[in-house]
C-alpha cells in the first residue's frame, strides 16, 4: 500500500486558499495535492513521471 502523506488540504500550486482534490505521491517519496484544476493540468506529467494519484476531483461541489 502507498502512503500519500499531506500536511495541508490545500493546492500547493494554489495555495492555502484552495481545497485539495488530487493528490500524488512521486516515485521520489515527495507528497503532492492540487485543486481540480491544477490537478487536471499537471496529472498527465504526474501519470508520465510515474506518480500515483488519489483523485477525487468527482467530489468537487459535494457538501
């Protein structure tokens, strides 16, 4: 099993204003989340550098 580890919520491109949604974990170790549309721009590159991802950009607007 992969950790994701995430110390904010947030977009680390967006900042602290911003909800996380994406979250990827690189074959480095590093922890990375975005916002859905950060996530949605940046996921191919994760996917290619061999991330994986947790996505739950389908919860985008969920109370």
């Amino acid at each position: 099993m992969t950790v994701i580890e995430v110390t904010a919520d947030t977009c680390d491109h967006c900042g602290p204003s911003t909800k996380a949604y994406l979250y990827a974990r690189m074959p480095s170790g590093r922890s990375l989340s975005y916002c859905g549309s950060c996530g949605t721009r940046y996921l191919p590159g994760l996917l290619e550098q061999g991330a994986t991802i947790i996505d739950q950009r389908h919860l985008i607007g969920q109370p």
